[in-house]
C-alpha cells in the first residue's frame, strides 16, 4: 500500500486497494450490521468482492437497500478474478433483540449458512461528563454495547464451529478524549465483551475478536476534518501523522475472518496509526 499523505493535504488518506486475498472466504456467508455507509458499507463490498455473500442492515433501511443495490451493481460490471458475492440489504434495530434473530434468518434464508458475523453498528455521542444526560447514556450503552451482544448471541445459535464473529471497538476503549465520556466508556465495554464473548463461544469453535480504530474518515469523524484545529490535533496525536481510510480497517477485519486467524481468539487490534501510545 502506497502512503498518500502529502504537505498540501495532512490530513489526507490512504485509500488505496487492499490486496491481501484469502480465497477460502469464498462462498461464505456474512452479516455486517451499519452497514448503509461508512465503513459498514465498505465491509460488505470488500467482503462480496472476494466472494461472500453479506447481509446488510441498517436502521436506515432505504439507504441499505440503495447501498446494496450500487454493490451489486459495480461488482457486476467489473471483471473480476472470482465470482462476486451478493448483497442483500435489511433493516435492523440493534437494540431489538428480535431483529437480530430476524437477519440471522435471512442470512440463513438467502445462502443457507451463517460463518461471520460483524456488529458494526454505533453511534458517537458527545457531551463534558456533567452534562450526560440519562436519555445518551442509555442510548450509546443500548446501541454500542447491547447491539454488540445482542447481535453475538444470535450468531452464536446458527454458527458452525469455525465461525468467527467481529466487534467494533476503538480507540476510545483505551484512551480519554474529552466530551466523549458515554462513547468511551461504551467502547471499553465492548473491548472487555469481547474477551467475554471468546471465552465462552470458544467452546462452540466460534471466535470472537474486536477492531479498536482511531481517526478514520468517514461520516462518523467528519467533523474533524471540519474542525481545523481538530484536524491539527488529530494529526499531531497519530505518529502516521494521516487519517486513516474504511479500507485500512477493512484489511485487519479481513484477516480476523480468514483461516489465517483460526487460532487468534478475544484479542482488539488497534488501527489507529499509532495514536494509543501518545
């Protein structure tokens, strides 16, 4: 991968095309939920890419279904080494446990099988601690963290052994940053989930890991590039002194669902460019 950062850009990403290729992936079956935009969306189109077939859910389920359907429709149009997978898009609210069982089934439905299961889906509040009210700290825990459990469990009752199941965490889990204290502390609640989740999964051959991201630029984070002093902070707190790009998390994500990683199991890898040690 080529680094884009340049003098006239700082804050510039690198969003070159992953290369690593796992071809046992193909024909497999995944579930990623937030996945109408941001780096949902760019799972579930790296993942279709190399041949597995995706369920995408979303609370939006119109921008689901749009995104979907352009996936679809770009794979089709390019010429590709291996048969694309599919796209099927969904609406779920991660906080319903029902609708976790319901994309399961159409997982199951759609492509007869269940082998990953990525819990994507958050939200990013912000408030100083002394202003978190009831109504974010309930929301951010509802979503971050029960979705994330939620969404294991039902997995967890359709999976065969050597399936894997991937949570987002971040950088956050590990690091203060101001006017974030919900969002962190949902996050490291995640991480530790995690650890929870391996250690009991693994006695169905299931693996549980998480991806801790920094500074990446999606919607999510835009207001840091919005913000030039921001964006000046972000830069200096990350020794790669870049933002960093869906398919950079995509990469790491990729491996914790390949083959290459049947013995890595309740472990968050960072991808922050280095920012957690500053």
């Amino acid at each position: 991968m080529t680094d884009t950062t340049d003098a006239q850009n700082p804050g510039r990403t690198d969003s070159a095309q992953m290369t690593a290729v796992y071809p046992e992936l193909a024909g497999r079956a995944a579930v990623v939920t937030g996945a109408a935009r941001g780096m949902g969306a760019a799972f579930a189109e790296g993942l279709a890419t190399r041949g597995v077939n995706v369920v995408g859910a979303d609370i939006n389920d119109e921008q689901m279904n749009a995104t979907a359907a352009e996936i679809n429709t770009s794979l089709a149009a390019q010429s590709l080494a291996d048969t694309p997978g599919r796209v099927v898009g969904a609406r779920v609210d991660v906080t319903d446990v029902a609708d976790h069982e319901a994309l399961a089934q159409i997982a199951l439905k759609e492509f007869g099988r269940i082998d990953f299961w990525i819990n994507n889906a958050g939200i990013f509040p912000f408030a100083p601690v002394d202003e978190i009210s009831p109504e974010q700290i309930s929301a951010v825990l509802d979503v971050n963290v029960e979705g994330v459990l939620f969404g294991a469990q039902a997995a967890a009752r359709h999976m065969e052994p050597g399936g894997a199941i991937v949570n987002m965490s971040s950088v956050s889990a590990l690091r203060i940053r101001r006017g974030r204290g919900a969002y962190c502390t949902s996050k490291a609640a995640v991480a530790h989930l995690t650890e929870s989740l391996a250690v009991e999964l693994g006695d169905k051959g299931i693996r549980v890991n998480s991806i801790a991201p920094g500074y990446i630029d999606t919607e999510m984070t835009r207001w840091v590039q919005e913000d030039p002093a921001a964006l000046k902070h972000a830069l200096d707190v990350v020794p790669l002194h870049r933002l960093g790009s869906p398919e950079e998390v995509f990469g790491p994500l990729l491996f914790l669902l390949s083959d290459s990683a049947r013995y890595v199991t309740g472990h968050s890898i960072a991808v922050d460019g280095g920012s957690r040690h500053v």
